[in-house]
C-alpha cells in the first residue's frame, strides 16, 4: 500500500482555517490595526455589527426576501460580477468573492478553481470512477457514498480548501461505447441512470437536520442534453449538432435530469456544448426555461458548461455579437456562465436594448437564492450546522472501507471456467501478475479525480495474499510493442495467472473518443502467449471505463476468467484480491452493453438514433433497441453461487379505467395518454421468491425488465425495476416490486408524448416470463385477482 498522506497532528480544525479560505471566501480578509487578519464571511454579524441592518443578513427571514434585498442594493456592474463562476466581491456589503466551480463525481476533487488540498487535509476518498459503482445496481449504496462525499466536502469547506457548489454528476447517457467520458456516466439505461442520478443527488444535498430548504451542499446535473460525443474522427463537442428525434429526447436521453430535478430535488443542471436539432443548449429557451425550469420547476440555477456561451458564438458562429450571445443565453433561462463571457458583455447587451436588468435580477436571484440555502450568507460556517467537521472526519477508516466496499459490489464477473476463479489462498503458492494495469496507481481513480487516501494497486491486493511475481509486459497500456518473454517465464511456473490489462486516460477521456474497441496495440498478443504457456488459471481483469471487444478471450479456453472492474478507485486493488480469492463474491452486472468491433466500424458515433432502422440497416443502439450481436450485454454478470426465481404473486390482467364517451371506447386504440385521472392509483404488485442454490453466500440483483407490445417503435425491453439482496447459502428471500402502470408499462410515441401501451407486456427476471394484459376496463380500476404460484 503506497499511502498518498499522512495524517495532520489532531488539533482543532477550526482553528487550522484562519486565512485560507479561497476556496470559498478567496482569502479576503479584514485587516484592523494590532489585530490578526480574520476572513471574511458574508454577513458575519458577529466581527461587524453594522452587516446587521441588511435585511440579506437576517436569517429570521424567507430565502425569498432576502435574495430580494440583496439584489436591490447592487449595481448593474456589481450585478454582472455575479453571473459568472469566480465571482465578484461586494466590499460595501461585506461580500466576499465566490468560486462556484467544484467537482465531487466519486470523491471531492481537485478539479474547477473552488477546491484544492494542501498538507492540511492531503487527500479525500477516492470511491470508483462512477460506471463501475452503476454497476454495484444498489441504490442504497449511491445515495451512501453521496453522503460522505459532501460530509469530506463541509470538513474542507471549513478549513477554506472547498466550496459548496459541486457540478457532479454527469447524467448523461452512454449511447456509444466510444465515448471517452462514458466512464463518468450510470451506463445506457435510463432508469439506472436516474436512479443513480436522483440518489447521488439527495446523498449529497440533503440536510442533516431534516430542513428541505437547507442544503448540505448543492449538486448539479450535467450535461443537458443529449451531449455524447467529446473528440471522434474530427467531429468535437464545439462544434457537433445533435440531431435527436422527440421520440429519443424524451424517452432516452431526458429522464435521467428529469429524475435530477423531481426526484432528487437538484439545485442546478448544467446545460452543454453541443447543439440540438440546430440550438445551442445554453440558447435554447425551450430546453431551458421552458421545461428544466417550467415544466419540471427546478430550485435553484442553470450553469453553462465552461465556455459554452463563449463557444457558440465564437465557435459555432449562432449570433453576430457578443452582447447577441449574451442576451439570448441569459433570455434562455442561464443564469451562470463557467467563463468570463457573460461578465464581458452583459453590461453591453442591457445599455444595447437587447436585454433588460430585470432579467439579470432573475438569473442572480436563481444564484443567490442556493447561496442562501447553503448558509453562505449566515455569517461564520464554523458556528452553523457542519461547524464541527474538519481534517479528521476526511478519510477516516470508515469512507476507504467503503470505497473498498463500492468497488466489491461492483466488479463484474464475465466468465469463470469451474476451477478457475475464487483462488484458494492456500492451495497457491505462487501467482504471476501481468500487465500494464498490474501496478498502476492514478489509472484506478478515472478522471475527475482528487487526490485519494492512499492507494492499493493491483499488484499491492494480490501480494497482501500470496507470493507473487510481476511483469508489465508493455511499457503502457498503447502497449506499441508486447515484451512477452518474461510474462511468459512466469506464468508458466506460476500456480495461476493474473492479466490486468485495458485502458486508461490516455486511450478514453474528456476530449478523446475512441475509434477502436479491442484491447489497446499488442495487449491482446500478449494476453493469448501468456495463456498459453501458463500451467494454471488465467484470469483477464479488464480495467477500463468503457467496454472492450474481447471476443478472442471469451473463446479461449486457456482463458478461464474474466472479470471486469472499471476503474475501481483508491482501494481498487484489495477489492480485486477481495474477489479473486473468494472473500467477496462478485454481484456486479455489466450497466452498458458491449459491443464488438464490427459496430464500431458499421455505425459512426455522430448517428443519434436509438432505434434500429431495418431499411438502411441501422441496428440501433443500447439493449433497448440494438438488433446485432454484442460481446457481452447489458445486465450480464456472473457470481461464485447461483440462484433461482420463481413468481409469488402477479395479476394477468389490468383493466384502465377511461370515463364513458372516451374516444377509444368507441375506436380501436393501441394506447392512451399516460396522465390524468386515469393514473391515479393504477399500480401492480409482483412478488418474486429468490433462492441460493450454490454453496456460497453472497448479494444477487434481481432485475424486472418488460417487453412491452410493439407500439411506437417501443423498446424491445426495458428495465422497470431491479432490487440487491443478500443471500446465504441455501437461504431464500421474497422480493417484490410495486409497478406503476401509468409511468413504468408507458413508452414514448413518435411525438414524444408518453402512453401506455395496450396488449400484451411480457415481464420478464431472470428466464421468468409472464404475460400481463392491459386493457380498457370499466370507469372504475380493476385488477384481476393476483395470481399465486
């Protein structure tokens, strides 16, 4: 284990944070005659009494109308100062600057201007980059980890080495396996993707004394919408536009934000780079006022991308001017801009008539309004609800163990010959560990990343267990050239081997797409020589955000494991030793589907459709919708045990109430709108028994997917539900789910409107099936009898 810190004496946090906080409060500092220089805080009454008469100060007072007083006082140029993320000070009102950018995607991260760590605080847990965590499929657990990312984040607030603004999560749906930034994302299934999205969010958020109004700290959601490709074959996020059907926005690429702002209650969503059937989405009045904050009533503020309003002037050439560019961004419904742009030339755009200060007071009040609700203008954080967190309640023993625990649950386990994988411990004396990935450190924890605790390689896991020898193999995981000859020395004296190989930022990233979905250069060569000379198991641990074409080592018998583990963070290599010798037995399921390389090179990543097209051949895309043959495919995964489901309890038929003259009572109807009164408590039970049948206790997803009727081009199935459930061996467990007619057997028509669809839905766990009728019944709701089994 390489520890990446140690451990500040313990004295008092709150005494370390004297003049430090630039983060939050960029160092400002009062400075009085014979007197230590102090931070300022906005309207901390108790170092200046006269901060007491501003009615923004009184904390007796609604969110409401302080925002309001405060935006009276302001200039237009002091006003302007505030639409911006480094922004300005007010030193008449006691107002020091703010840097609104920070980023919390797995862990507090070094990354935007508003966090940093020093030797005070070194490091903050580094949980696994975010796919591999989706894959864990347990709810509990994302909402968890939001928990002790944002307590890290208040202990370092306090200390001055972090802001309360965190511009995570990326929500966005990984559509293509190329993209570089899949690895930030839940997968390609929109309700994981929400259910992850909404969890991370109230994890992160919510107060810990109950109060709604009060945040903990404030998460957003981003990139909204429909932004998935960063850099492929020339096409860049600047410049790209997304041609996206209404059908795909609103059933694929929407519900994640959706789930953002109504069900996790996040306090700003970040609009993106790309444009949208021809609109910047940072200038589209739609995407922005009209549905994040009409229709779905966010509280709190939209933030651009960092110089996207720079861009799509600049870039993507949408308005003549600058002060154009302005006006139509904050018109749209902006109300932060990530840059300098708006701070440029909003002043401009108001004294050229193309917009009004009214609506810049709408914008600030959106950015002051979530100030308010995380305490920054209550004066001294030290003596509010978190005063008492700092250095030492960062990495404490319980958060590594947790991020060990993250990575565990959600490591996947592709194929296991029977004799391969779990290890004993004590029946092998020797292991070979091979390959780039082997021992590297900064590659476990993915991109938006901080510095971690301390780190435990792969290498590190395994030698903790057994005597081990090591061999890179490729001078990096490009590997232009396999050097083969000393991996194969030691896999064939070892009793089994371990191939960790991949990728890393430098083949998948921000701005960088990949063309390629095999194993990097002569990473496969490599793997199949070593197979073939080893004397015992070989087991292939692929680290990567992505998914691979490894189709040559799921068809080689040599090769007797495979295991998928994403990048699993600052614990990631005791988490595969964990699982390789059997200490955990591996639960994860792949969250994204993998395709092989043909996909890659029939279908350009600039195509947006999801659904297949049978006429050009386009076989769609993601488990809902492709068509073609896959590697692996969504929802796959393996354990150490196996388990059996049987059905409890499920109706075959529900009869939609419709009130009489309705139209489809008198014409033939493949759906209804899925609204209104009909919905109201149109809901089913399904009760599932879950058994482990295998000798090894360990945690089993159930997934309940649907098949619903073909209407609408709907999907051929889609996931409604899943549920995590430990088992010992030989022990049982009822599972049920609660099906809401109305928003989980709806699908989205051609216009974008959702329906329910009438017929036949097939429900489907595991090679369950069963076939549930809906149809139209009576004005009153009715439910066939449940059927026992």
């Amino acid at each position: 284990m390489t520890p990446a810190r140690n451990r500040a004496p313990k004295v008092s946090s709150v005494l370390l944070c004297l003049c430090c906080i630039h983060a939050f409060f960029s160092c400002a500092v009062q400075l009085v005659a014979g007197q230590t220089p102090k931070p300022v805080f906005a309207c901390d009454v108790g170092s200046d009494p006269s901060l007491a008469g501003f009615g923004f100060c009184n904390t007796s007072l609604g969110v409401e109308a302080r925002v309001a007083d405060l935006v009276q006082r302001l200039t237009l140029q002091e006003k302007v100062g505030f639409l911006v993320n480094n922004a300005g000070n007010v030193d008449r009102l006691g107002i020091p600057n703010y840097k609104w950018w920070s980023e919390a995607l797995h862990g507090v991260s070094y990354v935007g201007g508003g966090t940093s760590f020093s030797s005070l605080v070194p490091g903050a847990t580094s949980f696994p980059q975010v796919i591999l965590t989706a894959a864990s499929f347990n709810a509990t657990l994302f909402e968890t980890i939001g928990k002790v990312v944002s307590t890290e984040a208040r202990a370092m607030h306090n200390v001055g080495l972090a802001g309360l603004t965190f511009w995570s999560p990326n929500v966005n749906i990984f559509r293509d396996p190329r993209w570089g930034r899949g690895q930030e994302t839940r997968g390609e299934d929109p309700l994981l993707s929400s259910k992850y999205a909404s969890g991370y969010v109230r994890g992160l958020q919510q107060s810990d004394d109950g109060n709604a109004d009060r945040l903990k700290v404030a998460a957003c959601c981003k990139h909204y919408t429909a932004y998935d490709i960063d850099n492929w074959k020339g096409v860049d996020r600047f410049h790209f536009n997304a041609v996206v059907t209404q059908q795909d926005l609103d059933d694929t690429f929407q519900p994640p934000f959706k789930s953002c702002v109504l069900d996790g209650n996040v306090a700003s969503v970040m609009c993106s780079y790309n444009q949208v059937n021809g609109k910047p989405t940072c200038a589209d009045p739609d995407l922005l006022a009209g549905i994040v904050r009409g229709k779905w009533k966010l509280n709190g503020y939209i933030v651009s991308d960092c110089d996207s309003v720079k861009v799509f002037y600049n870039t993507q050439h949408y308005t003549k001017t600058p002060e154009e560019a302005a006006a139509k961004a904050i018109l749209a419904g902006l109300d932060l801009n990530c840059g300098s742009f708006l701070g440029q030339h909003t002043e401009a755009a108001v004294k050229g008539g193309l917009l009004n200060e009214s609506a810049i007071d709408k914008a600030i009040s959106n950015n002051f309004a979530t100030l308010m609700r995380l305490g920054f203008f209550d004066g001294d954080p030290r003596k509010q609800l978190y005063g008492k967190l700092g250095p030492d309640d960062v990495c404490t023993p319980s958060n590594q163990e947790l991020a060990r625990e993250a990575a565990r649950q959600g490591i996947v386990l592709l194929k296991n010959t029977v004799g391969s994988l779990p290890l004993s411990s004590t029946a092998i004396k020797s292991l070979a560990v091979i390959g780039p990935n082997a021992n590297v450190m900064k590659t476990m924890i993915g991109n938006y990343e901080g510095t971690p605790c301390k780190y435990v390689t792969p290498l590190q896991g395994l030698a903790a267990v057994v005597s081990t020898t090591y061999v890179a193999g490729c001078a990096d995981v490009g590997c232009g050239t396999a050097q083969t000859d000393d991996a194969k020395k030691a896999a064939a004296s070892a009793d089994a081997t371990v191939l960790v190989m991949g990728a890393d930022q430098s083949i998948e990233k921000e701005s960088l797409d990949r063309v390629d979905l095999h194993l990097p250069g002569q990473q496969s060569l490599l793997v199949s020589e070593v197979a073939n000379v080893s004397k015992g198991p070989v087991i292939l641990v692929i680290m990567s955000g992505g998914g691979m074409d490894v189709s040559f080592a799921k068809d080689n018998d040599k090769i007797t494991s495979i295991l998928w583990v994403g990048y699993p963070g600052e614990a990631g290599g005791a988490a595969m030793a964990d699982v390789i010798f059997g200490d955990h037995n591996p639960s994860g399921r792949l969250p994204m589907t993998w395709y092989p390389q043909s996909y890659a090179d029939a279908v350009p990543m600039t195509n947006m459709n999801m659904r297949p097209d049978p006429a050009t051949g386009y076989p769609g895309r993601t488990y809902r919708f492709y068509t073609g043959p896959t590697v692996y495919s969504f929802g796959d995964g393996l354990s150490y045990s196996n388990f059996s489901h049987s059905l409890v309890q499920a109706p075959q038929l529900v009869s939609v109430p419709l009130e009489e003259g309705h139209v489809c009572r008198s014409s033939a109807c493949k759906s209804l709108e899925a609204t209104g009164e009909m919905c109201s408590n149109l809901a089913l039970d399904v009760h599932l028994n879950v058994k482990n049948v295998g000798r090894f206790s360990g945690s089993h997803t159930v997934f309940l997917f649907s098949s619903p009727p073909s209407v609408h081009r709907a999907p051929q199935k889609h996931l409604l539900g899943f549920e995590k459930v430990f088992l010992a061996s030989q022990s049982e467990a009822q599972v049920q789910f609660k099906v809401d007619v109305c928003k989980d057997l709806s699908v989205v028509d051609e216009l974008g409107h959702w329906k329910v669809a009438l017929g036949t839905h097939v429900l489907h766990v595991g090679d369950l099936k069963h076939a549930l009728s809906v149809q139209i019944g009576p004005s009153g709701l009715s439910l066939s009898p449940p059927r026992r089994f």
